[in-house]
C-alpha cells in the first residue's frame, strides 16, 4: 500500500470529490465557519495532544479576530 503524504491525500480526494459537491461544501462552509471553527477548536483542545499546541486564550483571540 502507498503511503501518502496529508498533503497528497486530501489532493487524491479532492481529485475524486464532483465539483458539485465541493461547491456545496464550499458554501456550507462559508455559512457557517464560525460555529465550524469553534467545534473545531473545543474537539482539539480536549484532545491531549492537541494541548500540547493549543492554548485556549490564544484559540478564542485569534479566532474571533479572524471571524
């Protein structure tokens, strides 16, 4: 089996997904990508790991200043 890099493989699925349906992805997306984000960011910070790199101060200053 060939190991893909994550670069690769979200380009394979891509490559695989129709265009309709990326464009309605897109557009759920972009309704709505604050409440994606925050779900996001709460299922990584109680992830341990995903502790290691996120601090939730930092989380919340950066993602609402990008919102």
């Amino acid at each position: 089996m060939e190991h893909l890099s994550p670069v690769e493989e979200w380009s394979s699925i891509l490559a695989r997904t129709p265009a309709a349906v990326r464009e309605h992805i897109g557009r759920v997306v972009r309704t709505h990508k604050a409440a994606l984000a925050e779900a996001f960011y709460a299922e990584m910070l109680q992830h341990p790991q995903g502790r290691l790199f996120l601090d939730a101060d930092i989380v919340h200053q950066r993602l609402h200043a990008s919102m």
